[in-house]
C-alpha cells in the first residue's frame, strides 16, 4: 500500500530537521498540518509526487525554508497566499507541472527569493508585474506554451530573454530583449504556440 500522507508521528520526530525530502511517493495533498513542527527546516522536496493540491496555508509555519521543490507533481493551481509567509526562500522550483497561469501577486512577499523556476508547464500567460519584482535574478520560464506578456512588459526592467519557438508569427522584438550587464535572465526557451 502506498502512503498519501506523512504520518504526524513521523513529522513530530524531526522538529530539528534542516532538509526533508519526499520524493517518488503517491503524495497529493499538501495541507498545513502535514507541515506543522517542520518550522526548522531550510529545504523541502516534494518532487516526483502526485500532488495536486496545496492548501493556501500548507506552508506558513516553514519560516526558515530558503529552497523548496515542488517539481514533477500535477498542480495546475497555485492560490496568491500559497508562498505567502516565505519570507525567508530563495529559490522555489515549479518545473514539470501543470500550470497554466501565474498570479500576479504570488511572490510579492518573498523579498529574498532569488529563483523562479517554472519550466515545462502549460503557461500562456504572465501579467508583466511578475519580472517587477525586487530580488529575483533568475526566471526559468522554459518549454511552457508561448507566452502571451502584456505590451511594453520588457521595457519596465532590463532582462535577457532567451527564446526558441516562442512567439512564432509574431513581431520576434516584442520577444526579446537583453540588458548589457547579464545581471537579470530569464529564460523562455522552447515557447510554442
């Protein structure tokens, strides 16, 4: 038989855990009591599961987490709170999902995060706030439909845009632009239509 949650038995043992991983399970649900007594802990892997759904709250008792993976799971919805009180992450990795949108809201909070990772998903559109944020230096937005971004979004901060296939029949400088100094990338590599 196959588990779908982590016994709170388990979880209350590990209350100084610094990395947990559960990968490669039958894990759906992430709830906020599956995380309780983990506030020590600085980096969560929850790839390679089957979660769908994660409670808007599953995280805000990880006060310490700086890394957290959720890549190769099924989520094709994130609620604006779901990272909300991360103050402390600096790299979320999204990858292999089922995405279809980001809020614009949905890492407003994060003022450390550094990394957004959200290649191969099913995106096709990003309001242009998402790049405005004030510490992030690298965007992974990689094999993802073509990105539809609201006009004039590149000139609002300089990125490096790499792109292959994306924006096909389209104006190609509405695609990309690139800064001189490589300080911000962001990748949209594989985009297609």
């Amino acid at each position: 038989t196959t588990s779908t949650t982590i016994p709170q038995s388990y979880v209350k043992m590990f209350i100084n855990l610094r990395t947990l991983r559960v990968e490669h399970s039958d894990l759906k649900h992430v709830t906020s009591d599956l995380m309780q007594n983990l506030g020590n802990i600085t980096n969560l892997y929850l790839g390679k599961n089957r979660i769908n759904v994660i409670d808007h709250d599953a995280f805000d008792s990880l006060y310490n987490l700086t890394n957290l993976y959720l890549n190769g799971n099924k989520i094709s919805h994130l609620d604006e709170l779901t990272f909300f009180k991360l103050h402390n992450i600096q790299m979320i990795m999204l990858d292999d999902n089922h995405l279809t949108t980001l809020s614009r809201k949905i890492f407003s909070k994060n003022l450390k995060l550094i990394s957004i990772y959200v290649a191969n998903n099913k995106i096709t559109t990003i309001d242009s706030s998402f790049f405005d944020h004030p510490s992030v230096k690298n965007y992974d937005l990689s094999n993802n439909k073509c990105i539809n971004m609201k006009t004039g979004w590149y000139n609002k901060q300089d990125l490096k845009l790499h792109t292959e296939n994306c924006c096909q029949g389209h104006n190609h400088k509405k695609c990309v632009s690139s800064n001189e100094d490589n300080s911000i990338s962001s990748h949209l590599y594989n985009n297609h239509v």
